[in-house]
C-alpha cells in the first residue's frame, strides 16, 4: 500500500503506479476474495446486499502486507448507557508504518448489546399437558423417542433475560475498530468485488445467516422465525420398520429434523399461512430435533377499523417481503396499488409500512404471498 504514492518535496506526491496498474491489482484481489467469500455457508445480508466481516477484512489486507492492531480500549457512559470505545491502527507489516486509525464503540443501548433471552428445558407433565421445571417423576413423564433413543419430552421456555456481559461489548468495540481502519484502506476492494463497503459488524454486531432459500435474515432475540421450506425423506430401519424423517428450514437460516407427521404438518400449515413460530429444538450431538411449534401470531388479527396494523403484523409484513425479494421500490408499489401509500408520499418505507391500515392488510399480504411463490 505504501509503495503507490512518495513524498517529492514539501508535501507534494507522485503517483509510483499508474491507475490501470493499481485497478488490475485491486481487481485480482477482488476476484481472490469473492471466491473465498462465495464459499461462505452464512454469508451477511441485508436487503439482498451482501456485508463482509471481519476475517474477510483481514484477508483483504493480507493480500497488501496489511495488519491491524488495537491501540486502546476504554470505558464509557451517557448517562444509563455504558459501554467500551476502542482505537485501532492498519500497519504495514513490511516497514511497521501506520497506514490508517479509526475509532468505534458498543454501547448497551444497542437491540443485540443490551440483554439476550434466556432459556431453560422443561418438562412436559403427562397428566395435565403443563410445563414444569423439576422432574416430576416417572409417572408424569411423557417419553418419545429422538434419534433412536427415549428421552423424556421437554420444551425450551423463556424464563427472562440476561444482561449482555461487559467483555463480550469490550471484544467487538475492538472487531468494530479494527474492521473499520481496514476497510478504511480496502473499500474499493470490497466495492469491486460486489459487496458492501461497510463492515458487517458496524450493521448487526454479530453474524447473520442465510436462509434455505437464499434469502438472509437475522436471528430474532425471541427466537421467532418463518417456516419457509419442508422436505421429507423416507426408508426402512434395520428391523423392517418404516420412517419419514422431516427437515424443516426457517428464515433465519436454522435446519431442523423431525419424525413426528403431526409436527411436520404444523410446520407446513405454518408456512402456508406465512406466520412467525417458535421452534422448541433439542440439540443431540450433531443432530437437531424439532419437538414443538408454537404459534406467536396467534390473536394478532385486529378489528379491519381499528387503524393501523400491530407491530406483529408489521413482523410479518417484512418477513413475506424479503422472502418475495422485493426492494423497497417494489414495496411502494405494492402499497400504492392497494391504496395503503399516496404516489407521491414521500416517506421511508419502514415508516410507510407501519402505517398500512388494518383494513387493507390481507389483500396486501395475499399479494405478497403471490409475489413469493
């Protein structure tokens, strides 16, 4: 990097490489680094762009002779809102000379920095259908069979939340600032590779993941997610017995397995409908059992004149959009169609879908499904 321009004299630089040599350069590492990142099984994406992470900033500057380093990391608050801020330096590994500083933070006022939900397995009792904590004994216990074995049936239940440890804000203000002075250098590496310019970390603070059908989401803090795929498979077992085995894919990129025809048809009504669910998955090993599915819209339907649609409708709305790839162009249209936006509103479309009436709300989504297919 350094080599390209040199001092001649107060001030003054001369260009030690011509553009077309330096454009061939940054084009043969662009190729290298699509390849790599192409190969990614969860890449980031948002809007059906793709945002490159960390590592991969660290591979492009490994193409330059290119390290980065933190210089400093410290504490701070605003009032109730703590958090770290931390410096970073890119270097030239070859004469140790700084390229480029940057600074970034991460703050507890941040939706994935704040607190995360927290979880525990409870029982299934077998006399009333209840989920209990401690093991209710031998009696009440309802045994199903997971990867060839009788385990006792549980389901994953939300029991409040925990505060995001301060270290873990500490270690990505210093990937923030780091990926940042990186990419300082290296954008328009990045740019020519197709990708956006900014570092994932500066948009979601943790990896997004694909889903099967290849458009990405994030992971919801609640663990909601759309059924948007189903697949079965069928054969004998050793003994003669036969077996279907079921994969269900959700939006925000999780694969999981399941034997149970009832579970699978839940998931598949699910998908018709296009609502948000919570999966209860058991991790076994390497295996991932699906062993419940609960409906989080139920009762969100609203009266058609009660105003605007509710904030799971809203969930919902966005969900079947990116599912139907639609850009936010294609959204105004859609809302215009249905007379839910003015032609010449001119408003961002996260506020404009907020305020779509409840009374045109199906034939919007009925649309959106057509448009998924």
């Amino acid at each position: 990097m350094g080599d390209e321009m040199v001092p001649i004299g107060m001030g003054e630089l001369a260009v030690v490489r011509t553009p077309a040599e330096k454009l061939a350069k940054a084009r043969e590492a662009a190729v290298a680094l699509k390849e790599v990142i192409q190969a990614k099984p969860k890449p980031v994406i948002f809007n059906n762009e793709q945002y490159i992470e960390f590592e991969d900033w660290q591979l492009i500057a490994h193409f330059y002779g290119v390290t980065s380093k933190v210089t400093g990391t410290e504490y701070v608050t605003f009032g109730d809102v703590l958090g770290f801020t931390a410096s970073a330096d890119a270097i030239d590994v070859a004469t140790g000379h700084v390229l480029s500083s940057a600074e970034s933070m991460c703050l507890n006022d941040e939706d994935k920095w704040s607190s995360k939900p927290k979880y525990e397995w409870h029982y299934v009792r077998k006399s009333d259908g209840k989920l209990v904590a401690e093991d209710p004994g031998p009696a009440e216990l309802i045994w199903e069979q997971i990867d060839g074995k009788n385990r006792p049936k549980k389901e994953r239940v939300r029991v409040g939340d925990d505060r995001v440890p301060l270290f873990q804000l500490k270690s990505m203000a210093q990937t923030r600032a780091q990926a940042k002075v990186l990419a300082n250098i290296f954008r328009y590496v990045v740019v020519l590779a197709g990708f956006k310019a900014t570092p994932a970390e500066e948009m979601t603070g943790h990896r997004g993941e694909v889903s099967s059908n290849g458009h990405a989401v994030q992971p919801r803090e609640d663990g909601s997610a759309i059924v948007v795929g189903i697949e079965s498979k069928s054969g004998t077992s050793a003994a003669g017995r036969p077996w279907t085995k079921y994969t269900v894919m959700f939006d925000d990129g999780r694969q999981v397995g399941t034997f149970d025809e009832v579970l699978a048809k839940a998931a598949q009504a699910a998908k018709d409908a296009g609502v948000f669910v919570i999966p209860t998955i058991v991790e076994n090993g390497q295996h991932k059992n699906l062993t419940g599915l609960a409906d989080v819209d139920a009762g969100w339907e609203t009266d058609a004149d009660s105003g605007t649609i509710t904030e799971a409708q809203t969930r919902k709305f966005w969900a079947i959009a990116r599912g139907a790839n639609l850009d936010d162009a294609a959204i105004g249209q859609l809302l215009v169609k249905h007379g839910a936006l003015a032609a010449d509103a001119v408003l961002p479309m996260e506020q404009a879908v907020a305020q779509i009436p409840a009374a045109r709300f199906d034939g919007i989504i009925q649309d959106l499904k057509t448009k998924a297919v």
